[in-house]
C-alpha cells in the first residue's frame, strides 16, 4: 500500500516502508475498530513519506521525551501536537472523541518502525527465530542433557521439554 504509492526501485527493499507495512497490518489485525483511522493515518504517512519538503510530521525533543507536530492536512495550516508518553493529540478529533486520532497513529506507527530491530537467534531445538534475550543459554550446570552442549540456545518451549534449570 504504502510501498506502491512511493516512488522507488522494486528491486532495492527499503527496510522502513516494510516495517510501516508489518505494523500497519498487525494494526489493522490487533485493532479492527480503528480501521477508519488507520486508512487516513496511512494517507497522512503516504503524504509525508512521499513528500519530504511539506514536513507533515516533526519530532521535537524537549526535557528528554519526544513530542511529535503533525502539519493539518486541511487548508488551515494548523500544527497538532503529539505526546509520544500517551500518544495524545492537541486536534478536535481527539479531544472530542477521547480517543487516539489519525495524527497519534501515524506518529505511533512511524516511531514503531523506526525503532531497532532486536537480534534475532536460532533455537538449537526447534530452530525458531526469536529475540536474543528471550533465548536460554546453556551452561554445563543448567542441564543434564546429552543433545544440547554448553552454549547452545535454546527457545523456553525447548528448554522445558529437556528439563533445563533457569
């Protein structure tokens, strides 16, 4: 969607746009009563990823948290606030629905996909990709286990299937 409406080489993977598609549809999976809003803050992305000089959104950091001003998209010229603590938005549509609004989730989106990808490491078990951190290494006190050697890595389905002390 967002990728066919930007104008690049379909040969060259650009890694942010998959990463605003992969968060677009966990979205539109996770939150199917904000597809409405969804639609528009892809729009609003589509806008400012595709047209860098009209600055639609701007981060500024101030006292150590990031506030994001999202331009109006309506002939007013207004600039909207949003509060990456909450994700809060100075706009009518927030404040009279009391809910995220389109600016939130365009800022919400952006600031997911632009996030680092944690590093990812084989299970020695099953060979599922999971965050490092979330792997279990093993050391020659934490099992008993003829199969798994020390420093294998081992996903907590695996290690609890070999009995592997945590």
């Amino acid at each position: 969607m967002i990728e066919k409406s930007l104008a690049h080489d379909a040969h060259e993977p650009t890694p942010v746009l998959d990463r605003i598609e992969l968060e677009l549809a966990r979205l539109r999976e996770k939150r199917p009563a904000l597809s409405d809003r969804i639609d528009r803050a892809t729009n609003l992305l589509v806008v400012h990823l595709s047209c860098p000089r009209q600055r639609v959104i701007r981060v500024r950091v101030h006292d150590g948290g990031a506030r994001f001003l999202v331009a109006s998209q309506g002939s007013g010229g207004a600039v909207y606030g949003v509060d990456r603590a909450d994700w809060t938005c100075s706009c009518p549509d927030h404040h009279r629905r009391d809910r995220i609004c389109k600016h939130g989730l365009a800022c919400y989106i952006l600031w997911r996909a632009s996030r680092p990808v944690p590093t990812l490491s084989k299970c020695d078990g099953c060979s599922a990709r999971l965050p490092r951190g979330e792997m279990i290494e093993l050391h020659e006190d934490n099992h008993d286990n003829l199969t798994y050697f020390h420093g294998d890595l081992l996903c907590a389905g695996c290690a609890d299937g070999v009995g592997v002390a945590r």
